[in-house]
C-alpha cells in the first residue's frame, strides 16, 4: 500500500551508498517502484535523481541496466510524467565531469524519445543532441550520432530537416574516426530516409568538398601561375575531402537506384540486360524528355570532381585514389554504355582532347563542352589534375584495357615524337603514368608500352621509357623489378646515346633507394661498374649522383661498396677533367656524398 511505498522511498536514499557500487543496480526495481507510486512530486524527483546518480561513473553495461530501467519506467508512467519528471533529471548531466554521465544522456535522447510527445522530440531533444555533438569527448559525440539516427524517425515533421543534414554533415567531418564510422554508416542512411532529399544532399555535398579545398592557400602567390591554382590542404582539410569522398562513394548505390526509378523511357523496366544500355542512351540523347537523377552524375558530380583535381597538387595522391576508385565504381555500377559513351567524353574534354558527344542531348552540350582548358595554365592543371583521372578512374575499368593501352600509346609515343614539347609537359605526363602504377593491375600493360620505348630507335621515347621507370620503381615489388625494371634499364644502359645512358643511370639510382634485394643489389653494382669503366666526365658524375641518393637508403654491403670504389676514390682519382667547371662539379659531388654519408 501506499505506507510500504513511503516507507521505501524514505529508506532508499540512506540505504543506497552503503551499497557496493557494482551491487547497486539490484535495487532498481525498487526505486523504480517507489518513483513510479509515490504520490508527492519533490519525492519522485528526489528518487529520480538517485536513480540516475547510482552509479558514480556508469560502465556500458551499467548504463544499459539503468537506461532499460528508464525506458520501463517511461511506457509506465505516461508521456506528461517522462517529459516532466524523468527527461530534466537525465539532462542535468549534460555538463557532468564525467563523459560516462554525458553519455546517459546521449542514450536517453535516442531510447526515451517514443515516449514523449511528437513536438518535444524535434525541438527540446534536438536541441540536447545538438549541444552533445560539441561534446570534447569523443564517445558522447559518438553517442550523439548513434542516437540521432534513432531519432529521425520519430520526428513528426520534416521541419527540422536541413538542421539535421547540417548536423550530419559536422559530425562526417568529426577528427575522430570512430565518430565519422558511425555517422555513415548509421546516421547517413537514416537522413536519406527520413528526409528523402537525395538530391539536396547531393548538391550540399558536391560544394563542401569544393569549398574544403578552395578555402585552402595557394601553393604559390604569383598571380596567374599553375601553382596559384593549386592548394595547400592541412591536416584537417585532407581529412574532410576524404570523408566527403567517402560519403560520395556511400551514396552511389542511392544515386543509381533513383537513376533507375525515374527512367522516363518505358523500355527500360522492360528490359532484361543493362539499364543504360546503348539503346536507352539513344533515347536519353533525343532531348526530348527530362531525367535530372540520371543527369547529375556526368553534368554536376563528374564537373565537380574535375574542379578539385586541378586544386590538388601532386602529392595529394590519397585524395586522387579516392576519387578514381569512386569513378571505376561508377564504370561498374552504370555499366560499359554509359561508361564509354557517357564518362569518357566528359574527362576527353575536360584533357583539351576531341569526345564524340553522340550519346547527350543538346541542351548540355554547351555545359560538358565548358570543360575543354582554354589556356595555357588551364591546360596545364588538366594534365596535372584531370589526366590521372582519365587514366587510372575512367579508362582503367576492367573493360577498357586495349583504350588504355591506346590512349598511353598515343601520350607516351606519339607524344614524346612531337616538336617543342617542353620538359615540364613531358614530367607531367610521367606523373599521370606513375599514378597509374599505382593500380597494380596496369603493371604489365605500362611494362608492354615501356619495352617497346626502350627498344625504339628515337632517343626521346628512350629517354622518356627511362624517366618514367625511375618514378614507378616505388610502385613494384622485387620480382618485377628483376624481370621488368632491371632488363629494361640494362637495355637502356648499353645505348650509345650519353643522354640515354644518364637517364638509365638516375632510374638505376632510384632503383638501388628502394630495394635491398641481394640479387637486384648486385646487379646495380656491375652495371654501374660498367658505367664508370667509359671513363667519361659526364657519366661519372652521373653515377656518383644517383649512388649518392641511395647512400641513405640502399644496405649496409652496397653502402661500403659506393663509399670504398667510388665516393672516396673521387680525392684520389687523377685529374680526369682540365676545365674548371669540371673540377667543381667534382668537388660538389664529393660534398654530396659527405653529406649523404652524415645522414646515415
């Protein structure tokens, strides 16, 4: 009766600390019983309070066991007593000291939310999960995310819609990565079916990563220069790009579902292969029907991604990787039509090279047309930017190994064959190659195009063969570089052209920094032997050079053999050259290896 319920409620609060903490949680059901029929408000509360406090710093299993007691005790005593009674009591410890505390709170905002009326869940508990998300702690943040997707669905209206897409898109770009696992995986998902705003959210996150990278430094203050283009990301900016890539990424299979549901062309659900089929293209390119959903990838999300690329400077390798293997996802996932007829034309313009525009209605041609560089820097940043993209994200689908190998061709070959190309076009060039090495599935094909450089008998294709095989040695293991690297070098080494010669000897350089294969080892010693046994000047110097840069990195036997015959030799060697520059040349190199030497 009522007097045992009095007689619980004055007792429990003097009983409970004299209860060993891990104990506590066995008196629950009687304090939950006694909130739950005490007829005086100050009592609940003052019972409330205990419950939440029992437990100083609440493990997860503790917290489970109190916030179970929480949800049993809210479908009991009805919405107005959780709003009233039971939620303030919680939300005290929003500032708690400490986060096992905060992250109560975190749980009761997802767990107690069905139990209170439909207008406090978007605005009272909303605001709760919003103050946790500024949260220091990086579990209650997380908690935050988590509990917020449970959230969503409860939400009676859709008022508070671009409050939480903004909210979702803070926490992607949490610095903790378990904030950021938790986001996309469950709060992303919730958003998009909660809110059914794809599109919306596809247009916000095209311009955050824009906006990531834009708001970044220039490499370079000198207006109009290729390096004032590109930008300086700190740490913090590279990991917001990669996560909004990411996000991309996540949000592809949405993308092409809505593609497919909002086909206007009937024969499409009829259809039992590809859903862009040439067929549908045809269709699609007659102008005479509308498809945004479809539209959006190669008119808004393929320009977007171009516009990044050429902000990014060379290193930004992770960032470029994940957007190629966002494109090679989206080869797969759209099929070979629309990858060939769709994908390829826009990143062929967007390199200053000729598309066939066959496949897209008229009223966007002017917009992928917009692509093409018009200036010397803009033509500059699109080999730079855009051309390991086309390489490695559009033509290194599975399908398109013989466009590949024609396309490489066409750059390597009849490229290095042109008139008054400069250096730095020609080191950009390598550059897209070297990215693509990183895929090794393209090894033996760049190999294929490479042998048939080296045995050409134009000295510029050698020379480039040699340059681009110094870049890519980072990309190979040590087997391919003894059947592949080192045969092609070896070739290139016996060429009679000095300037051939001295290229093989800067890859044999690079070669000898990142392996320290016995076998490989060796093989660069009697090579490089053999290049000092010419006895010229220039390839001496050439051979110092490279040992020099693989003195720090190359072992321990092939560092006394560079030292013994060759470094040190330089002091005792007979004055082989007469003219000044010669001798400083020599003496620059002999404080290289010095230096070189210190390092290691």
């Amino acid at each position: 009766g009522l007097g045992t319920i009095q007689i619980l409620a004055d007792a429990l609060p003097k009983i409970v600390p004299y209860v060993l903490i891990n104990h506590r949680e066995e008196l629950l059901p009687l304090i939950m019983c006694a909130i739950e029929r005490h007829p005086d408000n100050a009592t609940r509360d003052s019972l409330t309070h205990t419950l939440f406090n029992l437990i100083k710093r609440p493990d997860e299993q503790q917290r489970r066991i109190i916030m179970d007691a929480c949800v049993s005790l809210a479908k009991n005593v009805g919405e107005m007593r959780t709003e009233i009674e039971l939620l303030p009591q919680c939300w005290e410890q929003i500032n708690h000291m400490y986060e096992e505390r905060r992250l109560l709170v975190a749980q009761s905002c997802g767990e107690l939310a069905e139990f209170v009326r439909p207008e406090i869940r978007d605005s009272l508990i909303l605001s709760i999960v919003q103050q946790l998300i500024e949260d220091p702690a990086t579990v209650v943040r997380e908690a935050a995310a988590h509990n917020l997707a449970l959230l969503l669905p409860l939400f009676p209206h859709m008022d508070k819609y671009f409050k939480v897409e903004e909210l979702m898109f803070q926490l992607a770009c949490d610095p903790s990565g378990v904030v950021v696992e938790t986001t996309l995986k469950e709060l992303l998902p919730a958003l998009i079916n909660w809110g059914n705003k794809l599109d919306h959210i596809l247009r916000l996150l095209i311009s955050h990563i824009l906006d990531s990278a834009e708001h970044c430094p220039p490499l370079s203050g000198v207006e109009g220069s290729v390096e004032s283009h590109l930008r300086v990301l700190g740490e913090q900016e590279r990991w917001n790009l990669d996560i909004l890539l990411r996000i991309l990424a996540d949000l592809l299979p949405h993308v092409h579902q809505k593609a497919i549901e909002t086909c206007p062309f009937s024969s499409v659900s009829e259809s039992n292969g590809p859903i862009f089929s040439s067929s549908v293209l045809e269709l699609y390119a007659g102008g005479h029907v509308e498809w945004p959903a479809f539209e959006w990838m190669h008119v808004d999300c393929f320009s977007g991604l171009i516009q990044l690329s050429c902000l990014l400077p060379q290193k930004e390798d992770s960032l470029r990787n994940r957007t190629t293997k966002f494109l090679l996802a989206v080869s797969e996932r759209f099929g070979e039509s629309y990858s060939t007829h769709i994908m390829m034309p826009v990143f062929l313009v967007a390199v200053g090279d000729a598309a066939d525009f066959t496949f897209f209605p008229p009223n966007i041609h002017s917009r992928i047309r917009g692509l093409k560089p018009r200036t010397a820097v803009a033509e500059r940043l699109a080999v730079l930017g855009i051309l390991p993209l086309l390489l490695a994200g559009v033509l290194g689908s599975p399908g398109k190994r013989e466009q590949l190998a024609d396309y490489l061709r066409k750059l390597l070959v009849e490229g290095a064959m042109k008139e008054n190309q400069s250096i730095t076009h020609n080191n950009d060039i390598v550059n897209a190659v070297r990215f693509l090495c990183t895929f090794e599935e393209h090894h033996s094909l760049i190999f294929d195009i490479l042998w048939e450089m080296v045995v050409s008998s134009n000295i510029e294709l050698k020379i480039g063969a040699a340059n681009i095989l110094k870049v890519i040695v980072t990309y190979v293991d040590a087997k391919v570089a003894s059947t592949h690297v080192l045969p092609a070098l070896i070739t290139l080494g016996s060429d009679q052209n000095l300037k051939v010669k001295n290229a093989s000897i800067d890859a044999f350089g690079a070669v000898a920094q990142h392996f320290k294969n016995d076998m490989i080892v060796d093989k660069i010693r009697v090579q490089m032997d053999a290049f000092l046994e010419d006895g010229s000047h220039e390839t001496t110097m050439a051979v110092v050079r490279s040992l020099v840069v693989a003195l720090p990195h190359t072992t321990e036997r092939f560092r006394d053999y560079i030292l013994d015959f060759h470094i040190f030799q330089l002091t005792s060697m007979p004055a082989f050259a007469t003219d000044g520059m010669s001798r400083r040349q020599r003496a620059n190199v002999f404080c290289e290896a010095i230096c070189a030497v210190d390092a290691t």
